[in-house]
C-alpha cells in the first residue's frame, strides 16, 4: 500500500493507493497556507491504523513551507514504518493529470514569477528544464498548447495563445505517473533561491 503526500501549493491532500495503482481513500482540500496544521491530521484519519509500505511525496516546486512540511512528514513516517520513500515533482504531476500527452506545467512561484516545465511523449517525460520565469518569458519558454497548473492563465494571456487550465496537484493523480518520475530523491525541489537569506557571518543552512 503506497501513501501519497501532496503539500507543495494551496491544495493539501493525502491518497492511498493499491498496489495495482487504485486509489483505496483519499483527502483533498484547498487550504492556502495551513499546511503545517492540517496535512498531519489529514493523513492520520486517512491512514487509521493501516500502515502503508512505501510513500510518495512532492518534492516542489511550490510553496517553501509547503514543500518542507510535507517532506518533513514523509520522512518520519517512512522512519516510524520503516517504509520506503521517493518523491515526484509538483509539475509533472500536474502534466500527467492534463492526460494530453503534451502540456506545459506552470505554477505561480511568488515575485510575479511562473515555475514552468514543458512534458511530454508517452511515458511522459521533461522536455526541458524547471525554471522560474516572469510571465512574459515563461510564455516564450512553454512550447506546448495546453498549459497546467495556477499560472496557465498567465502564461496564455501573456502568450496570446493556447489552452489554460487552472489546476492544483491532486495526491490520488500520482497513479498517472510513469515510474521513472515517481523515483525521485526525496529533497527539496525550490526552483528558485530562498527570500530569506543568511546575514553575513551567519551559518547556513543544513544540508
């Protein structure tokens, strides 16, 4: 039984699936930045007191906090069940859902930027690296019609073309993905430097 954690924008939900890639439960809500709140007992009343052997988790882009806090309870419980743990990528999950073959994955990243990331082919893969863009270059950078995800609407107006639907990683759509971008190191994926940054002199981060 794999347990999925999806913490990295404004959704926060939580799915289970089986091994044959059906979804057993799942949660899903839309709650902006109270992640560290719910997404705990969220997957405590999904899960019960059924223990899930491997876990998936998204790694980001998206939110900072988002990111952190969901990689942080995914490997504690991986500790706690010693269950096996990898990650997914917030954009590719969002380019499997559009189930169009081709899509470009944009979401907003803060400071009137766009991650953005074009997929394709079949098993899906990246055509291009994840980068951060204003919208005015991210709409150069997509190359696909349909674009994905919270910045589609700005990246099409910028662009003055294509397809834009307003989505939100979903846990449960983990089942779309291929497994070579299901296998990814569960770590941080930002997409772009931290706000906060150091003082002089301080120490950095942990790593």
């Amino acid at each position: 039984m794999l347990l999925v954690i999806e913490s990295a924008t404004a959704a926060c939900s939580a799915a289970l699936l089986d091994a044959d890639g059906s979804v057993l439960d799942e949660r899903h809500e839309i709650v902006g930045r109270g992640h560290a709140e719910r997404l705990a007992p969220m997957v405590a009343e999904l899960v019960g007191t059924r223990r899930p052997d491997a876990i998936l988790v998204d790694c980001g882009p998206g939110s900072f906090t988002g990111v952190r806090v969901g990689l942080a309870l995914a490997h504690g419980l991986a500790i706690g069940w010693g269950a096996e743990l990898a990650g997914y990528s917030s954009l590719a999950l969002l380019a499997a859902a559009a189930g169009a073959g081709s899509a470009s994955a944009a979401l907003q990243a803060g400071h009137g930027e766009l991650f953005v990331q074009d997929y394709g082919g079949d098993p899906l893969v990246p055509l291009g690296d994840l980068r951060s863009l204003p919208p005015d270059e991210a709409a150069r950078a997509a190359q696909t019609d349909l674009v994905v995800g919270s910045g589609a609407e700005a990246l099409v107006a910028a662009r003055g073309w294509g397809d834009a639907r307003d989505l939100l990683p979903r846990a449960a759509d983990v089942r779309l993905l291929p497994p070579a971008l299901r296998a990814l190191v569960p770590r941080p994926i930002y997409g772009r430097a931290p706000d906060a940054k150091p003082a002089s002199g301080a120490a950095g981060p942990i790593r």
